[in-house]
C-alpha cells in the first residue's frame, strides 16, 4: 500500500479566526483531510486495476508492438506497430499494410494537420493519408539525405505539424513534399538544432532547444513564431543538458529538468510544476493531460498521475512491457502505446472493492457511521467495518448475538441518534462508537426507514411494519395485509402537497404494490393507466415532488395525479434501486451498470433523458443496487453489485455533452452501394453530405450510418429521421441502418444523431441531403404535353374512322350494287328466248293435238318457274332447298322439250343442311349450262348429276354432265364457245363474296371425253 498523502483541496485558515477555533478547526481539518486523503489514495490505488482496457492481436491490432498514437479531426485513433499501420473508431480495428500503398517501416510518428490529411513518418518512409490512399512524401532537394524529420509532435488539435531535423533548418510538410520552412540563424559552431515544436493552436509557437558545445552542461530553449521571427529574444532560457526531451499536450508544453528532477510546464514562459517521483525510474518517455487536468507521466514501464489539484504523483499499480508513448484524445482519456498491447484508461471516477480489499462477495448494505468509516454487510456475507484503508470482518459476536449472520439484508441506516442501524433475521444491531447493541424486532426485518419527525424507526419484512421508538422497542405494528400482500421490501419518507398544505407521507412497497401512510390513514389503491397496481420495489422523490418508482417492469413517474411508465431500454430489464442526487439529477440502478437520468428533461420530453455506465465505461458489476444507493457525506455514491462494492465520485464521470464525430457512411439502393456525389452546400455550411440524382424508380432506399466516440463506444446509440417523409425521429438503437422503400419524388434531408443512454444533441448530428427527382410522365409540362397529344391522337383516330368508315361503307355500297347487277345478269341469262320459244311450240303443239291437260302442264310449269325468276330477283340469295327446287322446275320444262333424252339425279352424303343460304342461280347456271350446250347438242341426250357432300370443315358440291359431243381441255367448242357468259358471271360473284370472308369458297371445272365436272366447295360458316 502507497502510503505518500494526496492534498486534491488544501483548506486555508482565516487569520482573524480566533486561536482556540482555529486550532480546533485545525485539528478537525487535519483529522478531514487525512482521512480524505487516505481515501482518495485507496481508491487511486485500487481503482486502477479495472480501468485499463486492453487491446491485442485478437481485438485486431496489426501487431502487439504499438509504437504512437494520434486522433484525426474526425476522431478516428491512428497508431503504428512494427508490423503496419490501424485505424481505430472505438470498435474495430482497419489495418493498413504494404498492399495498401504504404512500405513496411517502423512509424515513429502520427501527426494529423486537422485538415483531413494524416502523416506518417518513419525511419525510411513518409507517408500522407489523405482519407482514401496513402501517398509518398517527396524530400525537398535541399533537404540532405540523412536529414529526416522525425518528432512527436502534430496533432489534430495542434494544427499542421513542424518536425525535427538536424542542422539550423526546421522542416514542414507542404501539400506532398518536405520543404524548408525556417532557418534559425546562430553560431553553428557553438549551437545546433535538437527539438523543435509546435506547442498549440492558440500561441502557434514554434518551442526550439538550442544545445550549446561551449558549455556543455548548458542548453538554451527559445520560442519563434510561425513566421519565423524570434518571440523571445531576449528572453531565452537556459535549462541543464539533461532536459532532452520536449512534450507537446492539448494545454501546453511540458519540459522536464534531469538536474533538479523537475517538470516544467511552458506557455509563454516556462514556469517550476512539479517535482519527478522521487521512485522515478530512468527516464521520462511522455507526458501528456486530460480534459481534467489530470498529468500522465509515463516511465519505461509505469505509469504516474497526478491528479487535478494535487501535487504529487502516484505510481499506477499496472505494469506495462514497455511503454512508447502516451496520448490524451478529446474525449479525456488517455491511450497508452506499448510494446505489449494497445491500452485505454477511463477515468477515476470508479473504485472497487472486492475479495482481494478484504471484502467479500454479495454486500447488500452500506452505511456511514459518525466518524466517516462505512459498514457494510450483506446476503450470506457478514459484516464489514472500512476505516478509509482496510476493512475488517465483524460478522460474529460481539456484533451479533448468535454465529447465524446469512440474514443481513437491505436498508442499513444512519439514524436521527447518529447510530447506525443494521438489520439481521429478527434483530436490528445498533452501532455507535463502534459499539452494538442489539434490539428484537418480533420479525424478519429486510428494510429499515428512519423517521426524524417522530424518532420512530420503520421495520419493513415478512410480516408487514414493526415500528419502534428511539430506543429501538416495540411501539406499534401494521400488519402487511393493511399494506398488501407480500413482504415489505421498500420504504421512504416523502413530502406531498395537497391543497397547499405539506404532508408528511410513508410509502411502503414491493415489486408488485405499494402503500402509503399520511396522518394514520392507510391508502392501498394504486393502479396504472392499464388498471394493474403499481409496484415500488425502490422509490425516491425528485425536487420538484414527483415519485420515481422502479419495480421489474422499468421506471414509474407518479405526479401525483397518474402513473406513468417508461420502460423503454435499459430500463425494461428492471430497476433494483433508485437515488436522487439533486434537484434534477436520478441514479437508478439496473441489472448490468446504472443509468444517470435527468427527471426534468424526462418529464418534458416524455422520453427517458440518461447517461448509461456500465462495464464498458469503467463500472464492473452485475445486478447492482440489491440494497440501494448510499449518499455518503462527501457526495459519493456507494452502489454495491454481485460481485463488487464501488464508490462512485460524480465529479469526475465525463460530461454529458460528450461530442460525438457522427456520419454517414453509405447509401444504398436497391441493396447496391450507391456512388456518392458529394458537394458543398453554400445555404448550409454545416450540412455533412449532399447526395444527388436518386432514381426515381428507386424503391430501396438504405442509409448505414456511425459515430466515433471512445468512451464507451459500446454503448453508442442513434437517432434518425428522414425529413420530408418521417413525422418523429425514431427509437434509439443500436443498429446503425435505416431502410425506406417506395419513397415519393422530393427533397428530403436524412439526418441522425449519436448518443450514449437517451442523451442526443443536435451537434451530434449528421446529415445527408438528396433528392429523388420526379418522373418524366409526372412533370406538369410533360402531362400537359401528353394531354395534348392524347387530344390530337383522339381526332385523329376520329378523323381516321370516320373516314374508314365511310369509305367502308361506300366500298359495300359499291358491292352490293355490282352483286346486284350481276344477279341480274344471272336472272336475264336464264330467260333466253330459244328455251321461251320452244317451250310455246310445245304448247301450240298440244293445242293442236288437242291435248289441253298437257298444254296446261306445261303453262302452269312455265308460269312457275318465272314466278321463282321474279322471286329470285328481289333476293340476291336464298336456301339450297329453294334452289334445287328451282333447278328441278326446270329440268321438268327441258324434258318437255327434250322427252326422254335428259336424265337428272341429286344426290346427298353426310348431314347437308339443306337451309343454309347460297346465291340464287348459283348451281342453275351450271345445271342449266350442262343441258343447253351438252344433253341438247348429243344425238343422245344424257344426264345431269348433283352430288351434295358434308365434310367437316367444308359442303362440297359436284354437277357432272354426260352430253356428248366431248368437251376439249380449252372449253366447249362449236355452238358451245358463246355461252361462257352465264359461268363468268357466277365466278365474280363468288369473288366478290370471298372478299367478305377470311376463308374462300372455290370454283373448279374440269372438261374430259365423258363429259364435265363442276366442283363448288363452301367453308362451313362461310357467309353470303
């Protein structure tokens, strides 16, 4: 144990403060500030332990030797290793090797220039990483060869980095080369070059140690500016020889003295700081501060702080193999560089106890006695006495009346007597002055509340309330099932406002419901917005009245008026304890950390407004808070775990307003990666992104997104809404992808925000603009363009069928007048005056033979058959019934003629319907053709055969003739060669109908020596 006292707030004494006050208070403060000082060393030295977190080949680091540390202006941790370069963003590690464009070299130095450029210089190579590829840097030639810059400085904090070199000359880096920047002139015989740096933004002071030969215990540190002129001329100052070594921080330059063993801190002007350790070994590798003003210095292989208002160091307990350098980021927290791993240190605002302080497992309880020592005790674990520096085991008598001490539970209390109040199964053990009394409460006590209006002690366990007076006996009683059921595990004094008037109020409760106590009356009826009762398995009240309630279901507001809850993560796992610390400021305890919540931005909001901690940022621990939080007189906050008892020191956790390097890391449409168009927008300077020409046919749309933040990136969590389209940002997650499909044209800005707990700011935010342009076909020129075409297309169309139409109609007008006339023709053809004339001489010869029955016959068959003629005049067709009807009155009229010489015959195969329609005269004319210029014209006469077939797609229809004499292949000759005309007439008309239908109706005629053939074939469904 380190034994050096730490002064964090030396106290001053007024001198009018009278001689025996001031001794007493004296003596009073010395007693205070030894005790302080004795804790505070204690909690240095062991909360050390778990505050480093350790980084390695597995966690993928390149390789184990890590040789400098830097941090971008974008947060990203840059370090080299023996074996490549990485990038780290608090969660991954991306490692940089030959084929990534930069040589395998040992990288001394990471200087970023806050410009998005990133350095690397090693013993061979130098390298700019200008945020996609690295790229050589070209040594200016008047730069000699074995003049190599080579310092720690540059930062994205310090501005663009000046380097070391060797003569009179101080180098920088200019776009891709090393130029000279600035030569110091002097006696090169007495003096020379050996540090040079830029020590911060704010002054742009070039600091520069001039080693003098002459005297060579001397050495001579002088201050120039950017510009080159010297700041300090006459002002120069002279350190010992030793002081090799010059250290650059965020909050100025340190430079340490060998001879005196001192460390200076330099601005302006260097000023005494601090004295080395005297236990230093060797000498100083680095130096560096945090954002609280605590002071690193690192050996070979340890490391010393120096706390905010001390002024001395203490040695860390962790070794290191061999530390090359250390780096404070802008989060406050230190990176160690070693030769063994990557480390980060969190903060100090965490210690814990455990097994190796003294201490067991499973502490329920802590409390603070008169003299600022702490009791502790828990389940199964006894009781424990920490004097500031040791803890020492009281679980057996005299502190107990018997050896069984498993039962000590929750609520263990300073009373309004100054006594310490523990309690154990069916007892409750008083301790003043380290002395206990013991006192029977009747029951198994798991709770205790301490009344100072009415010194009462509250005694809350398995059977309800026990009260009992200042002397710890018996007064009264409230059984638990006045309260409700189960035990009482919970209890708290509050203050209500009813009608302008305070009331003192008791609240009791468990996990599942709570009662309260006002001037005697007991209330049981406590139901959320659901009707399910309200449990308190933990309670506190805030300033401004309102009752915080945390049970298994999360954390519960009740206003006085309503309950409500907020179960939202991390508070949906349960809430084991609650503390409020100020006005506006909740600790509540949860199953892996604690959440720090601010009630008043919470209630406004109506969201959970907190900071989580847990094992990720320096608290270890699981299911904390079994007994509650403990308050003790110097603000600390004592919370016990499973496993640990920590002290926690609210003063020194981080800020909430951390910042957050949050962005956009990729769009992605239709699950490709979109090529980003990136622009500056000059109406918002601030705007991240502007990413155009989205399609509008898109119907994926995924944004990936990140934040750098090395306190806890674990427990970063983010916000989006996609505005233009989202109404409310969106729940916290943990997932860092948004995805929208079927987004309308429009513009629209994405933006998110990173946070840790439910803390997001609007500088945490980043933002992406774009646009997704509307269709052609949905642009109003274009619709109005498309209207009028459509019109234009409409009276065209119009025009077009109107003017199809009636040349259509001429076109059947002019049809139907040519079948018309040919039918006509047709009908003339068949009244030929020869077959009229001999049909009259028939009759005459009847007459004359006296044979009027044949005379009269024969008229009335005549008479007939002109009627039908003058029928078929007015109809252009009729049934093929009607006209093999009429072909037979006629072939009866030329047998009058012929007697016997003619022979006809019809014949049918397969179901003819005899209804369907065909032209008139359509089989006549051939029929009629066979007898006049075949059967009349043979000596012989001969026959006339119709032969109707029905086939499946087809009616086909055959006229053979057996006149002689015989028919040549060119036609009918002699008397025959004439009367083509009839047959002429019927193939027009066939055409003319075959233009009327899609499928044709043929005419085929084929002359042989036996006589002719005329085959007509009709398509079934064929139209005339």
């Amino acid at each position: 144990m380190i034994t050096t006292t730490v002064s964090l707030t030396p106290s001053r004494q007024s001198r009018d403060t009278p001689l025996h006050k001031w001794r007493g208070a004296r003596a009073e403060a010395s007693r205070t500030l030894l005790t302080t000082v004795l804790l505070l060393l204690y909690l240095l030295t062991n909360a050390q332990q778990y505050a480093f977190k350790k980084y390695t080949i597995r966690d993928g680091l390149p390789q184990s030797q890590v040789m400098a540390v830097a941090q971008d202006e974008q947060g990203y941790i840059w370090l080299s290793t023996k074996d490549g370069v990485a990038r780290f963003d608090g969660l991954h590690f991306t490692n940089y090797f030959e084929k990534d464009g930069i040589a395998r070299d040992l990288y001394l130095n990471i200087a970023p220039d806050g410009k998005g450029n990133v350095y690397f210089f090693g013993v061979k190579h130098q390298y700019r990483y200008n945020g996609s590829r690295f790229v050589p840097l070209a040594k200016s030639p008047s730069v000699p060869d074995n003049e190599i810059p080579f310092t720690r400085s540059g930062n994205a904090f310090y501005g663009a980095p000046v380097h070391e070199v060797k003569g009179n000359t101080i180098y920088t880096i200019r776009h891709d080369s090393i130029v000279p920047a600035l030569t110091i002139f002097f006696d090169t015989t007495l003096y020379s070059i050996t540090n040079s740096y830029r020590c911060d933004s704010a002054s742009q002071l070039l600091w520069v140690r001039l080693a003098t030969f002459t005297q060579p215990y001397r050495t001579l540190l002088q201050a120039y500016t950017a510009t080159g002129q010297l700041r300090f001329q006459n002002k120069a100052f002279e350190f010992n020889h030793y002081s090799h070594k010059l250290y650059p921080t965020r909050h100025g330059l340190y430079f340490t003295n060998w001879h005196n063993k001192t460390i200076y801190h330099l601005t302006d002007s260097p000023r005494y700081y601090l004295p080395l350790p005297p236990d230093f070994p060797g000498n100083v590798k680095d130096i560096d501060v945090d954002d609280f003003g605590n002071v690193f210095l690192a050996s070979n292989q340890h490391l010393y702080v120096k706390l905010a208002g001390s002024n001395q160091f203490q040695k860390l307990p962790h070794r290191f193999t061999l530390i090359n350098a250390l780096f404070a980021d802008a989060h406050g927290q230190l990176w160690v560089a070693d030769e063994g791993a990557l480390y980060k240190f969190h903060h100090f605002a965490f210690t814990h106890f455990n097994e190796q302080d003294g201490i067991t497992k499973n502490i329920w309880s802590v409390v603070e006695d008169e003299n600022h020592h702490y009791w502790m005790g828990g389940f199964g674990s006894g009781l424990f006495y920490y004097n500031g520096k040791t803890f020492t085991d009281h679980s057996h008598p005299p502190y107990y009346p018997e050896n069984n001490i498993d039962n000590i539970y929750m609520g263990a209390l300073r009373d309004f007597k100054n006594r310490v109040l523990i309690p154990n199964a069916y007892w409750i053990t008083a301790i003043k002055n380290q002395q206990p009394t013991h006192h029977r409460t009747g029951q198994h006590t798991l709770y205790l509340l301490a009344d100072s209006t009415e010194k009462r002690i509250y005694a809350c366990g398995t059977s309800g309330v026990v009260i009992l007076n200042k002397e710890l006996k018996v007064a009264d009683s409230i059984p638990k099932g006045k309260l409700f059921p189960g035990n009482v595990l919970f209890a708290m004094n509050a203050t209500l406002n009813a009608k302008g008037e305070h009331r003192q109020c008791r609240w009791f409760g468990n996990n599942r419901f709570i009662a309260t106590i006002t001037n005697g009356r007991i209330d049981t009826g406590f139901y959320n917005q659901h009707g399910k009762p309200v449990g308190g398995l933990c309670m506190t009240q805030d300033g401004d009245g309102n009752i915080w309630l945390g049970n298994h279901d999360g954390l519960t507001l009740f206003n006085g008026k309503t309950y409500h809850l907020y179960n939202q993560p991390p508070f949906t796992r349960g809430i084991a304890t609650l503390l409020q610390y100020n006005d506006t400021t909740l600790y509540a305890g949860l199953n892996d950390g604690f959440a720090i919540l601010n009630t008043a931005a919470t209630i406004r909001t109506d969201k959970p407004v907190f900071r989580l901690f847990n094992e990720h940022n320096g608290f270890i621990g699981i299911e904390p808070g079994q007994n509650g939080f403990y308050r003790d007189s110097r603000n600390n906050i004592w919370l016990t775990t499973t496993e640990h008892v920590t002290c926690i020191n609210p003063r020194l956790l981080p800020p909430e307003n951390n910042r957050f390097n949050t962005f956009v890391t990729a769009a992605y449409m239709q699950d490709d990666n979109y090529n980003w168009q990136l622009h500056e927008t000059t109406d918002n300077p601030q705007a991240d992104t502007l990413l155009t020409e989205i399609p509008y046919n898109n119907k994926r749309l995924k944004f990936t997104f990140g934040a750098i933040h090395h306190t806890a990136p674990e427990n970063t969590r983010f916000i989006y809404r996609l505005a233009g389209f989202d109404t409310k940002w969106s729940e916290p997650t943990t997932d860092p992808e948004a995805l929208y499909t079927h987004l309308p044209p429009g513009n629209y800005t994405f933006m998110v925000r990173a946070g840790q707990g439910n803390l997001f700011t609007e500088q945490n935010e980043a933002r992406l603009y774009f646009t997704i342009h509307t269709p052609l076909w949905r642009q109003l020129w274009f619709i109005a363009l498309c209207i009028l075409a459509a019109i234009a297309f409409v009276i065209a169309i119009t025009y077009w069928l109107t003017r199809y139409f009636r040349i259509q109609k001429e076109a059947a007008i002019k049809l139907q007048l040519e079948l018309n006339n040919l039918q006509y023709m047709a009908l003339k053809t068949q009244i030929e005056p020869h077959f009229a004339s001999n049909l009259l001489n028939s009759v005459n010869a009847a007459i004359l033979h006296e044979d009027k029955r044949q005379a009269s016959r024969i008229l009335g068959r005549f008479a007939g058959f002109i009627r039908e003629i003058l029928k078929a005049n007015d109809a252009q067709t009729h049934t093929l019934q009607q006209e093999l009807n009429f072909i037979e009155q006629y072939i009866e009229l030329e047998k009058v003629n012929l007697k016997h010489k003619l022979q006809y015959s019809v014949q049918t195969t397969g179901s003819v319907n005899l209804q369907r329609l065909v032209p008139v005269m359509l089989l006549h004319t051939f029929v009629e053709n066979a007898v006049k210029h075949a059967i009349k014209q043979s000596p012989n006469g001969g026959s006339v055969q119709l032969h109707l077939q029905q086939q499946p797609q087809q009616l086909s229809i055959t006229i053979t003739d057996t006149g002689t004499p015989a028919h040549s292949p060119s036609g009918f000759t002699g008397a025959l060669a004439p009367t083509r005309k009839g047959i002429a007439l019927i193939e027009r008309i066939l055409n003319l109908y075959n233009q009327r239908n899609r499928q044709q109706c043929t005419l085929h005629i084929t002359d042989s020596p036996a006589g002719r053939t005329v085959q007509i074939i009709i398509p079934n469904g064929y139209k005339f």
